[in-house]
C-alpha cells in the first residue's frame, strides 16, 4: 500500500493565505504585548525601570524571536511537514515513519507524547491569560471598573465555548481582516513612541542582552521566564502549517507579525524610558486617552482571536491522538462541509472551559497568570528542539557539525527558558506541569492498554488459514454479508469465532475488516482500500486511513466491488467485540492504571459511531479479556 501523497492543495491565493494564517497562526503570539514586557517590571521578579533595564529586556526580546521564531521555526522547523501536516503528534509520526522500529523509536515516541501533553497545559491557560489581560485595559481607562475585569472575562470566556458547537466557518473569515487591523495598530501605536525617544533603537544590538547579564545575572536569568512570553505562540507556527502552508506562514510572520511586534515592544521600552510608572501597563498607555477604549475593544477581539486558535488546536490535536492511539474514540463532530478541518470534540471543548474557568477564578489577574504561562511553551520548545536533532542526524542526515551546531544553539537557549521557567513553579507553574501529567498518564496509559489488549487477543486468536480448514465448508451459509471488524490484520477476530459459537451459520460473504491509521496527515482514496480474497467467500480488507482522515466505514465499502460484489446497505451486516476488561496481577501495568484504561474503555465512544456504521445493522458480542 501506498501512502504517499503530495502536499495539500490551497485554492487561494498566497496572499489571502498569509491574511488567513494571522488570525489563527499568530493570535497568540500578536497578543504578546500585552503582557510580555510589563511582566518583566512588575511581576514576580520585578526590574529597575531604568534605560539599562530597559534596553536589556528589549534586546533579549528581539533576539528571542529572532532566534527561536524566525531561525527556529521559519527556517528549520517549518521544513519538518508531514505530507504538509506539523505538530508533535505529525512529527513523531513523520520521524516514525521514516525510521522504522530502531533504538530511537520509544525516546520519539516519549518526547512526542510529553509534548503533546503540555500542549493542552497551554491550551487552558492562553485563553484566560489572554482575555485577561485585554479586559485588565478598562482599569487604566478608569480604575473603578477592575471589580468588573473578572465576570466579564469570565462571560466573554463562556461565550466563546459556547459557540464552539456551531462551528467557526463564518467567524473565521473575520480573523484575517481584525487581525491586520490589529497588527498595524502595534505598529502605529509603537511608531509614534519611538519617535519621541529614537535612540531606543540602540536596543536592538545584543550587547545591551549581555550588559543585562553581567549587571546582575541573577535577575536577568529570572527575567528570561518574562521575556519568553513574547514568543508564546511560536509552536502554533508549526502546528498550523497544514491550514496554510509554509510560504504563507513565512511571509505572514516576515514581513506583517515580525515587523509589528517588534514596533510595539520599542514603542513601549520608548514609553518607559520617559516615563517609569507606566510599567503598571505600558500596552494601554501608549495609546492616549481618548484611543484607550478603543484598543481595550480591538485587543479583547485579539485575544479571543488566539482563545479561539488554540481551542481549534487543541481539536485538531485530540483528532490525531485518537487516530494515532493515543486517547479513546471520542465524539467529533464536523461543523462545515467544505472544510475537513473545521471539527468540534464536545468533550474537550467543555473540560477546557471548566479548567479555563477556574483558572481566572483561583489566579483572578493576568499578572497571577504569567507565573502559569511559559513553562508549558518552553517545555513544548525544548522537545522540539530535541525530535529536530533526531530529525537531523537520522532522517536529514545533514552534515554531522552542522547538525550538532544548530541543534546545540537552539537546546542551549530553550533549555535556558526552560530552566527560568522552572523557577516559576511555586508561583503557579505547577497548574501546566499539572495538566500536563495527567495528559500524559491518559495518554500512554491507554497507548500501553490497547496494546496489551491485542497481545492477550493476539494469545487466543485462531489463524486464518485453520479457521478455514475446519469450519469454511462445513458451517451453513445464509444471504447476505457480514463484516467483522478487527484490531489487526492478523488472526479471527473475537466476534466471528463467538458469533459461529452461539449461532452456528455464517453469511455467504464474510468480510474480516481492519482500520489502520498511517503515518501520514492523509491517505489518497486510491490507497485507501487493500483487499484479499481467501477463498470460500472469506475476504480480508484493510482501510488506510491518515490521521487526519474521517473514518467511513460503509462508504467505503460501497465504493468496492473486489470483494464479492458491491455491498448492499440493508444485506451487510455489522458485528462488533465488545471486551469486558479484567484487571489482573499479569505483567503489564500497575493495577491503577489497568484500571484507568478499563474506565477509558467504558466510556470511549462506541465503534458504531466513531465508524459511522448504520445503527440497524449492527450486532454486538461481549468477551472478557484479562489484562
């Protein structure tokens, strides 16, 4: 079977896509201002507002997003697509694909895992940090209405879930243009600044970053966990590069979001350099008064802009999991008909809305919040730089040097970020890493679970080639078809050898079908179908699936006629195993886990649904399996 397929064709044009890519790709990182260089002044380790300060802070934070944004992810990372798809999940299934089974499998498949699970920590906190701080504007517009900062973050918040259900087709579309708005109003706002104070330019060079550290190493080390959240968002850089592509997402982050942001932040170190005290919010104070609420409007569409990016993300990345066999069948549904992409997975939108929820609740400010943030972005940072120095050396195979120089540049300043933000952990750090674990528990606990399942299946199963021998000829035959839908392609399955048990009859056509997922976003409809005729009326076939694929079974197999004929919809029917698991003391998992994967089982949803069978034709046979 061949899986191959080309890169995803974008009917628009460049320049729509690029439009396209800053309201989704970077609604995050174009929320940054925010609060990324108001942290370093008045958050947990709070800096001198002086020009050394100043120009310290604002150095790291250019080169930051020129060595982390622009070098890392614009020209290294971007290239790592999967058949055009990125993301953890994509790159350890590329990397996977293109190593086979060696000594780094488990180590990919670990790292890809743990990122993974702090993608959904920094699902959770991005939207409460972000509208937190757009809605925290109305207290510099009048300081009486920060009673009011908490419901209305919280209402905006409920809305923006809410609504997830109807799709975000036609919001979408309003994402591009609100977001140029957006950016060209940084750019203005920090313009206009800089020209009262132009020698902030001076900033820019990276001797004033190496001042910063030897005036005081300590706190410029600190600093770090601050001014990394001027790049948070960079990962969607990558995830999102199947939406858009990579020119798109290049050009877009060159020569619109770079530029932009980078106007902003020396707009407001200008703004500090003149006046100190408006450290309290120098996002805010650099429009004058009669602009202010205006922008707390336009910044609060902003942030529910990049609320709505991740939660999307945080769809799509479930989508795969699931594919991949890393979390339960779960219930998604899509909301366009033009769109594969445009899905909505009740489950997550809802657990995110109550964790979101009393993030806001027990954090209650955006500065409370900055604590939480960065820990999970750097981690996801430092494990992509990790999977890109196997990517390098064992799949590239670039020069040897080269390999080492660039992986060990972009390892030593995220592991520095990551080690900053470490620090951060007491202070609200923890929630992430929090999240984060337990992600990681569900997610390899049911990986190892389904494992263990087929290899106890595996134990018991009857090969094909007896089955046939002993019971092909000999069984009565009634019309119609049967299809029986099996975890491997290899042996009966379960529900065959139980339905022959109870029933003593088969169909005159069986089919024992498989759905497997490869390593790739997508499976061309002509690979799609693998069909083997073993005789007497018994069929093996195997759907290819990519993991971004929709499973279909029945309109799959209407469309094939190797196998005996096209199939009839009211003439096949469905059987389905459903296995009661037995927690037992045989090696495998601990107990608790074994556990946990029974109360996954359960509660995953059915195959009926997930496969789209027809629910009138679809018979199921319960088994025990101890694991």
């Amino acid at each position: 079977m061949n899986e191959a397929e080309g890169q995803p064709a974008h009917d628009e044009s460049l320049g729509a896509l690029a439009i396209g890519a800053l309201g989704v790709v970077f609604g995050d990182i174009g929320t940054s201002p925010l609060y990324a260089l108001k942290e370093s002044f008045v958050g947990h380790h709070p800096l001198t507002v002086d020009q050394a300060h100043i120009y310290g802070v604002l150095s790291l934070i250019f080169w930051t997003m020129v060595l982390i944004v622009t070098v890392k992810y614009v020209f290294v990372i971007l290239k790592a697509d999967n058949k055009g798809e990125g993301g953890s999940l994509a790159l350890l299934a590329l990397i996977g694909r293109k190593l086979g089974e060696n000594r780094w499998t488990p180590v990919v498949a670990i790292l890809g895992v743990i990122a993974t699970a702090l993608f959904y920590g920094d699902a959770i906190i991005t939207p409460a940090i972000s509208v937190l701080s757009a809605v925290e504007g109305l207290t510099v517009i009048n300081a009486g209405l920060a009673q009011w900062v908490l419901p209305l973050s919280i209402g905006i918040l409920v809305g923006l879930f809410a609504i997830q259900s109807h799709g975000t087709a036609a919001v979408g579309k309003l994402f591009g243009p609100v977001m140029v708005i957006y950016f060209i109003v940084l750019a203005v706002l920090g313009l206009i600044n800089i020209a009262a104070a132009p020698q902030v330019l001076w900033a820019l060079s990276p001797h004033y970053a190496l001042e910063f550290f030897l005036i005081d190493p300590k706190l410029a080390f600190l600093a770090l966990g601050s001014v990394v959240l001027a790049v948070t968002g960079a990962e969607a850089l990558y995830a999102d590069m199947g939406h858009f592509g990579r020119k798109a997402i290049m050009v877009s982050w060159l020569y619109i979001a770079f530029p932009c942001l980078l106007l902003n932040y020396l707009g407001q170190s200008a703004l500090l350099l003149g006046n100190p005290a408006a450290a309290e919010n120098p996002f805010f104070l650099l429009a004058p008064e009669w602009a202010r609420l205006p922008l707390v409007i336009l910044a609060t569409m902003a942030t529910i802009i990049a609320s709505q990016a991740v939660i999307s993300g945080a769809y799509s990345v479930s989508q795969q999991a699931v594919q991949l066999g890393f979390l339960p069948r779960l219930k998604i549904l899509h909301t366009s008909a033009k769109a594969a992409g445009q899905i909505y997975v009740p489950l997550v939108n809802w657990a995110l809305l109550i964790l979101v929820i009393m993030l806001v609740l027990g954090f209650k400010s955006s500065s409370n919040l900055a604590a939480a943030y960065g820990i999970a972005v750097t981690g996801t940072m430092f494990i992509t730089a990790c999977m890109l120095g196997i990517l390098t050396f064992t799949v590239w195979k670039w020069n040897p040097i080269v390999a080492a120089l660039v992986t060990g540049t972009f390892l030593i300043v995220d592991g520095l970020y990551l080690a900053s933000n470490i620090t951060k952990i007491p202070d609200g750090g923890w929630f992430p890493l929090l999240v984060a674990a337990i992600a990681f528990t569900l997610l390899t606990t049911w990986a190892t679970g389904r494992r263990l399942v087929r290899e106890r299946l595996a134990e018991d199963a009857m090969p094909i080639e007896l089955f046939l021998k002993s019971v092909g000829q000999k069984v009565r035959r009634v019309a119609g078809s049967s299809v029986f839908l099996a975890s491997t392609s290899e042996g009966i399955p379960p529900a065959l050898l139980h339905n022959l048990k109870h029933n003593h009859i088969l169909h005159e056509r069986v089919v024992i079908l498989t759905v497997a997922t490869a390593g790739v976003p997508h499976v061309l409809p002509e690979y799609r179908r693998e069909v083997e005729d073993m005789g007497n009326g018994f069929y093996r076939i195997v759907l290819h699936y990519g993991f971004m694929d929709e499973v279909n079974v029945p309109a799959e197999l209407a469309n094939e006629d190797r196998a005996g004929g096209p199939f009839k919809a009211m003439e096949t029917s469905y059987f389905l195993a459903r296995q009661t698991l037995l927690v037992s003391k045989r090696p495998g998992m601990a107990i608790w886990r074994e556990k946990l994967f029974a109360w996954m089982v359960r509660n995953a949803e059915s195959a009926m649904q997930f496969f789209k069978l027809p629910t009138n034709r679809v018979i199921e046979l319960g088994s025990q399996v101890e694991i």
